[in-house]
C-alpha cells in the first residue's frame, strides 16, 4: 500500500436522461457514474476491464451505497474521484466522491464492493498481476 493513495478522475457534464421533472439528477444515476468511475481508474493504472474480461474474469458488484448529500442538476459539469478501499485476493472495493465542478462542493460519496469470479460465475483469486497492481495505487 503506498502512502498515498492514487485518485482517478472522470469528468462530465450530466446529461439530460439522467435527471428528474425538476432537472435534478435521478439517485440512480450516481451508481452509473461511480461504474464510469471505476471503469476509468482502471484504465489509469494501466489494466482495463476489458483486460480483466478477456482473461476470463470479471468483477461482480456484491454491494454498492452511496449517501447523497447535495443535489445536481442539468448541463453541471461534475467529476467523479475514485480510489481503492482495499484489495484482497478475490475483491476489491472502490470508493467515490461526486463533486460539483464548478466550486468543487461534495453532492455524494459511495462505495462499492466487488468479488472476482470467472465465465460460470464462481468465485477466483484476482490476477497476481492485478492484486499487485492495484495494491501499489491503493
């Protein structure tokens, strides 16, 4: 583990499809945006998902929360940190903190956990290279 951790950003303006009748942005799109995230803290390290699947492993949500703590809404641009939690020799859990471009306010934080399994769905060891990868960013 290093001292400190690695952050990954993603940054986008939010999308019209992913808000409510008020231009407030939908609940469950912050679960889609904390996936872009991951998606993209991977690809920084230098190990896509695609990767991952084309080894024949995958990383399968098996708990995911978020605490909303500000709305966002229509056309805001907003970024999306994400870090490692922990890794372990068959998971990994990333947490997520959605900030507000414009002046940098926190609108929500979450975290989810996931565990490696292979095509049939069974449990496996994460790759060593990944372990040892994500452990040096973690």
């Amino acid at each position: 583990m290093s001292e400190k951790p690695f952050v990954s950003e993603s940054r986008f303006r939010i999308r019209y499809a992913e808000t409510d009748a008020m231009r407030i942005v939908h609940h469950s799109s912050y679960i889609v945006w904390f996936e872009e995230g991951r998606s993209e803290y991977m690809r920084q390290v230098g190990f896509p998902y695609s990767r991952l699947e084309s080894m024949g492993y995958y990383l399968a949500v098996t708990e995911v929360k978020a605490r909303y703590l500000r709305a966002a809404k229509y056309d805001e641009e907003v970024i999306v940190r994400t870090t490692v939690a922990s890794v372990r020799s068959r998971g990994v859990t990333f947490r997520y903190q959605v900030l507000r471009a414009a002046d940098g306010e926190l609108l929500a934080e979450g975290e989810s956990v996931h565990v490696c399994i292979d095509d049939d769905g069974r449990p496996r060891r994460l790759p060593k290279e990944v372990t040892e990868l994500i452990g040096r960013y973690a």
